[in-house]
C-alpha cells in the first residue's frame, strides 16, 4: 500500500466543492446557450438528439472539474490553498456571464421558433423567440453574482481567521505551536 502525505487542512477542496455547484448549474445554462440547436427532419423543427444533450452537460463539467482539481492541487498549500481557488471562482464569475452574452444571438438564429418550437403570433405559444435566451443570461448573471459573494466571502473570512491565528500567536504568555 502506498502512503498517502497527511493533508491538514481540506479548506481548499471543501470550497472548490461549494463554489461548484453554482457554477455547474450556470454553466449547464451557458453551454446550452453555446451548444444548443434543434433536430430538423423536413421542415419541423424539434428538441435536439440526446447526443447533443449529452455533449451539452458534458461540456457544462468542464468549469467544476476545473474548479475541484485546482481545489485538490491546492491541497499541500493548506489554509492559503483558499485564496487560489476562491480567486479562480472570482475570475469564473466574472467571464461566464460576458461569454454566455456572446451566444445568445447565435440561439436565437438556430431557433427562430423559440424553444417552443412554435410562430410567436400562435395563441399556443409558450416561450417567445429570444425569451428563454434572455431569461437564461438573466439565471447565468443572478447565479454567478452570488457565487461570487461567496468566493469574496470566504477570501475574506480567510484573511481574518489569519490575523486571528497571528494574533494569538504572538499575544504574550502563549507559545506560537498554538495557534498553528
């Protein structure tokens, strides 16, 4: 059996695991966006092959997966290992957005129909051409806005528990192997 190194702190896997989940769930949107056009069979158009649907969550793991191996690469840097990964969920949440914008117009052209699949002027029609596109940038924006709270976030409570652990490190009467 090989020996694994000890690790002490698991901070920067743990936050890499919870800045992934929103940004999964916004990037599924954004490589829908990206990704996304409708099967064609005659002159109907309709929801894509389950091929492209795989391609489309597929590509959405890349941002997590991307995340979690710097999360675990992060590792051996212990309690700094935070800083890395909550900088990269900031560069993530701010270039999501901008890139997502820049593929709505190219769903909209594949899909004249809207999502629905039906004209704008029928009484059944659900989802307007472009509506959905615009909703989903509206879901990208809101989801990667509060993932960026939370990367902010724990920057910040991280360089405050280092001032504590400093301070009491160096508070008279206490040997520094305390607070370490």
């Amino acid at each position: 059996m090989i020996p694994r190194p000890r690790v002490k702190s698991k901070a920067p896997l743990a936050l890499a695991g919870l800045l992934s989940v929103p940004l999964y769930l916004a990037s599924l949107l954004a490589s829908s966006l990206a990704l996304d056009e409708p099967r064609v069979s005659g002159v109907h158009e309709q929801a894509p092959g389950s091929g492209r649907e795989a391609m489309i969550w597929a590509v959405a793991l890349i941002t997590p997966a991307t995340l979690l191996a710097l999360g675990a690469a992060a590792l051996p840097l212990r309690r700094y290992g935070i800083y890395a990964v909550a900088l990269t969920g900031v560069a993530i949440c701010i270039a999501l957005p901008s890139l997502s914008r820049d593929w709505i117009g190219r769903h909209e052209r594949r899909f004249p129909l809207g999502m629905d699949f039906v004209k704008d002027s029928s009484p059944s029609n659900l989802s307007s051409r472009g509506q959905w596109e615009h909703a989903a940038q509206d879901t990208i924006a809101s989801m990667t806005h509060w993932t960026l709270v939370l990367a902010i976030g724990a920057i910040v409570i991280g360089a405050l528990l280092e001032v504590r652990r400093r301070r009491t490190a160096e508070a008279p009467g206490t040997s520094p192997a305390i607070g370490g």
